[in-house]
C-alpha cells in the first residue's frame, strides 16, 4: 500500500487509548441530521457522499494518528482538568518547548494530508486556546462570557472536538456596512433574546471544513462599525443545530473519477462552505462575545489567537512546500533533467523560498514572548512578514514548477483506463516511460503534480493561498502594527544627533 493510501484510509477499529477519539467515532458523529447541501439535493451522509466521503475518511485518520499510542507525546498533553491525554493542538504554551511541541503535533498532521487540508481539527483549536488563555478581553463585555469561553474552550480539549469557524460576512455591498444593508438579517446577526440565549438569522463564508465539524465557530473578523453591534458577536454552534444550513463551493470529490488520475482531489478536498442561519437559537453558555464591536475586534488582536492559529497554518504550509519541492524533485528525476546546470538553478530558488517560510515558521517560536500571564505569545513579526509575502512567494513557486515540467504534465494518457486497453498499453509503456521508471510509475507522478498545480482543486489552492491571511493590505496592516518602528526611528534620531566632525 503506498503512502497516500495509506494515510487515507478509513480506520475501522478503536486505535487509540485513554479515551482519546477515534476515526470510526469521528465518522459516527458526522451522521448527526447536518443539513448539507450540493448539486441541487440535500445530503444523506456525508461520510458516504462521493464529494465529501474522501476527505471525511482523510480527517478519521488524523484523528487516529493523534489516538495512536506510539504518538502519544506528540500529538498530545495532559489536560489539567480531567488528567487524561488530550489534543497538543489545545495546549496554551508557557514555554518556548511547549510552542516547539505544538508545532511538531501540527506538522504530523500535515504531513498526513501532505499540507493540503488548511482547516484540519488543530486549526481553530489554537484560536480557542488563545482566547482561553486571556479571557479578560471577553470580560469586557461582561465576567460572564469570559467565563463562558474558558468553559467551552475546557469541553472541546478534553472532549475532542473539532471546530471550524465562518468570520468573514457574505460579498453582497461592501460598500455599505453591515447594518446599512437592504436586509437587516444577510449579514449573521442576532434577530431575537431569550432568558435561555439568543436567536440568529443571517448568512456568514468561509467555513472550510464546516460540514465535516463538531462546531462552527460563528464571529467576524471585519472592522465593524457603531451601529453594527447586531453583528458584532462571537458564539458557538454545533454543526447540525436547526436552521443551520452549509452550502459547499463545488466540491471537486465528486468529479474525480478515480484515484490515479485524482490522487489529491480524490482524497484531501476539505471543501469550502457557505454558512445559512434560519432563526438558530444559541444558548448563553456558547456565546463569548454579545453585540460588542470592541471585543469583537480585541479577540483577534489582543489575544494570542490570530498567532496561535496561524502558527499551525504555517506549519501547514511548509509542510505542503516541502511536498511541492518533492514533487519538482521527482518531475526533474522522470524527464532526465535532474543533473542539468539550468534546473538545479531553478531547483535552488524554490528550495530558497520554501526555506525561508520554514525559517519564518521556526522564528515565531525563537523570538516569542511570554507576558506578564505566563502565557507565552509567538513572534507576530515573524509571523505577519511571511504571511504578507505568503501570496506573492507562493505564486512564483507555482511558476517555477511550471517551468520545470514543460509539456510533460499535459502530455499524459486520458485516464487510467488507458492502462487496461492491450493496444494502448503497449504504446503507452513504449513512449511514456522514462529512463528511471516503467509508465505507470511515470504517469502517476505526473498526474499527481497536475493534480496539485493544474487541476480544479489546484487552482483553487492557488486562490487559497493568496488570499490566506485576508487582502494584502490587511495582512500587511498586521505587519505595521507588529514591527519595532520606535526602534528603526531611534536609530535614525541617534544618527542625527551625532556630533559635527571639524576639519
């Protein structure tokens, strides 16, 4: 069995220990009554679902690896409330070991999809982490939702749970703020209160990996404006709660016709959702944040959330660079180009790139911070300067590939089944192989590499990754607020201050 069968295939059977969850109950949970909808029709099972049955098994086997006992220290700590073994990815750091820890746990994940899944369960578990570890900015809104967050952030770590989150609001006029809109409820926003809770109605993007979640984690990330206080909330809710519609992007799954021709797409498409809310009714206990435009925005910003979560993300990425330098390598090995001067020169800028957002990764753990708390907090400064330059790295990596393969990525047989026709086989094991391998083995790495740079869920990482961090601007809005200016200007003021030299 090859390793990305290996990888994603459904476990069947209890791996783990000490009550850590695993696959098969993961997949259990998923066939809870969620209200799922794609290519005109409800979904039964997402499980079994063609577009969405891949990913979901690719996800059961992170949650086995992490129950494995084998990986035990890697994948997991000792909660303090119940003593038990329980997700790394909802460790809050004290140390500059505890972030390395992190980061490796995040890696094993990664590396497990191959970085191609962005929203695997450790991603939102940071930002929950964050938010517990400095509850005094919810606290802001009232002692309540402070208590209510550390709270809910103990159930998903010593629960296992696995949390997605929709925080931007739809594209409707963004030219208009959110409560100057032509309806009062498209934007998600609170509709009606209750002694039990509240009640939403609206719509929110961009849950990824929404439909395979426990929660959705249901805020916005936007500035928000006075008048906006409706909209201005950060509250829990379980993935199949009434009224709570997921509408998937078209989910590439469903036309991979088979695994060789759509190695990737077959098996590690997390899918996009589109979050609708019909009078969902949220009790107090999970919400955090309640018509409060400051804390709304102070969660993200005053918190080590935003670097906890993107501390995974950019292992995440550099684990997928590693894997798209890996493939270069092997493209370079089939077509015989692999000792030639002109592309080991190109070989070596995209190992350069990838190197620096390895560096850039490890360097938020060297620079961090631990505050007056105990709470340790990654370098915003390292993270920020990749991400701002994440989009336009990214791209030139992809066109570095490009260059490399030349016509060898679409000069392929039309399917898999081309393998099975004696006729065609004969010519295809004569003119397609290559030097250091029989055809197949050939043409497997090269639908792997168009499957990664050129096919629908190809394209789709490319946007992916250029609008990860947000806009530019924003991500780069970051960057400023995080870099030492008084320092650069210090040193400018301390060259103007120095003393005339005579002659």
């Amino acid at each position: 069995m090859n390793v990305v069968e290996n990888v994603s295939r459904m476990t069947t059977h209890a791996s783990g220990s000490a009550g850590l969850r695993t696959g098969a109950e993961y997949l259990e949970s998923l066939r809870d009554g969620r209200q799922v909808f794609v290519d005109g029709e409800k979904v039964k099972d997402v499980t079994t679902h063609p577009a969405f049955a891949g990913g979901a098994r690719s996800l059961a086997n992170l949650f086995d690896l992490a129950a494995a006992p084998e990986n035990r220290e890697r994948m997991t700590f000792t909660s303090p409330k119940t003593g038990q073994p329980v997700w790394r990815a909802y460790q809050i750091p004290k140390t500059h070991a505890d972030v390395k820890a992190k980061r490796l746990a995040a890696e094993a994940w990664a590396e497990a999809t191959f970085g191609l899944m962005g929203r695997t369960p450790d991603h939102v578990a940071g930002f929950f982490a964050g938010y517990a570890a400095t509850p005094g900015v919810f606290a802001a809104g009232g002692q309540q939702f402070a208590d209510n967050v550390v709270k809910f952030y103990e159930k998903l770590r010593d629960t296992h749970q696995y949390v997605s989150y929709a925080i931007v609001p739809p594209q409707i006029d963004r030219s208009k703020p959110a409560h100057q809109q032509t309806d009062p409820t498209l934007y998600a926003g609170v509709v009606k209160e209750t002694d039990g809770g509240i009640v939403m109605s609206g719509a929110q993007q961009l849950a990824t990996a929404g439909l395979y979640s426990d929660y959705i984690y249901l805020s916005c990330i936007h500035p928000l404006q006075p008048g906006d206080e409706n909209y201005a909330n950060g509250v829990a809710i379980p993935a199949n709660a009434p009224g709570v519609k997921l509408y998937p992007r078209r989910a590439f799954a469903n036309v991979a016709t088979n695994s060789f021709d759509y190695p990737l797409t077959s098996r590690f498409d997390e899918v996009d959702c589109f979050v609708v809310l019909d009078n969902v009714f949220v009790p107090w206990e999970n919400v955090f944040i309640y018509r409060n435009t400051q804390v709304c925005r102070d969660q993200w910003w005053k918190t080590p959330a935003h670097l906890y979560g993107n501390c995974q993300a950019q292992a995440r990425y550099a684990t997928k660079l590693r894997f798209m330098a890996g493939l270069a390598k092997r493209m370079n090995e089939m077509t015989g180009n692999d000792s030639n001067p002109a592309v080991q020169v190109q070989m070596g800028e995209l190992a350069s790139l990838i190197s620096i957002v390895e560096n850039m990764l490890l360097a938020q753990e060297v620079a961090a911070k631990i505050d007056k708390d105990g709470v340790l907090w990654p370098s915003g400064t390292a993270l920020y300067s990749i991400m701002a330059l994440q989009s336009e790295l990214n791209s030139r990596m992809l066109e570095i590939i490009r260059e490399l393969t030349g016509a060898a990525m679409i000069t392929l047989p039309s399917s898999a089944a081309d393998f099975d026709n004696p006729e065609m086989s004969a010519d295809i094991e004569r003119f397609m192989r290559s030097s250091v391998s029989d055809a197949k083995t050939r043409v497997a790495v090269m639908r792997m590499a168009w499957d990664f740079i050129g096919s629908e869920m190809g394209a789709r990482h490319q946007q992916y990754e250029k609008f990860y961090g947000g806009a530019s601007f924003l991500v780069k809005a970051n960057m400023f607020r995080s870099f030492d200016f008084k320092r650069a200007t210090g040193m400018v003021d301390d060259a103007l201050a120095l003393p005339p030299i005579g002659r």
